[in-house]
C-alpha cells in the first residue's frame, strides 16, 4: 500500500479550466477599437497638408544627403583602389 500512496502524491494533477477566464469575442474587439477611435483628436485639413509637406520636405533632403554621401564615398573608394 505504501507504494500505492507514493504514487498517488507524485502523479502530476491537470489544472482545472479557468472559469474566470473570457473568450475572445471579435465583434466586441471591433465595437471597442471603434469607440477608441471616436475618441481620438483628428489633425484638420491644413494640419494634415502642412505636416505632410514637412514629412516630404525632409524626405527629399535626407534622400539627397544620403545620394550625395554615396557618391563621394564612392568617388573616395574607387580613388583608393585606382579602378
């Protein structure tokens, strides 16, 4: 018998399900997204044009530094190598 009792404290005990735990429910994520996004503060129109000209602006800049910086290094690396 003592065997018996061993064995029983040893064996490993599956947990029981959570009944506190909630399923996912897609139609209340997409109610809720919904009411999260009506909260939300919107730019206005000339906001949104002149922030997106900002964007671009620097776009175009950074886009030409980063050319520029190419074209040296490489202009660098080629004297370097005498190709």
């Amino acid at each position: 018998m003592s065997n018996k009792n061993t064995v029983e404290k040893t064996a490993k005990k599956v947990p029981a399900k959570n009944p506190d735990k909630k399923k996912f429910n897609l139609v209340k994520t997409f109610k809720d997204m919904w009411s999260e996004l009506k909260k939300v503060t919107w730019l206005s129109k000339n906001e949104l044009i002149r922030q997106s000209i900002v964007v671009v602006v620097f776009v175009v800049l950074f886009s030409v530094v980063i050319g520029v910086m190419d074209w040296a290094l490489s202009a660098l690396l080629r004297l370097i190598i005498g190709a």
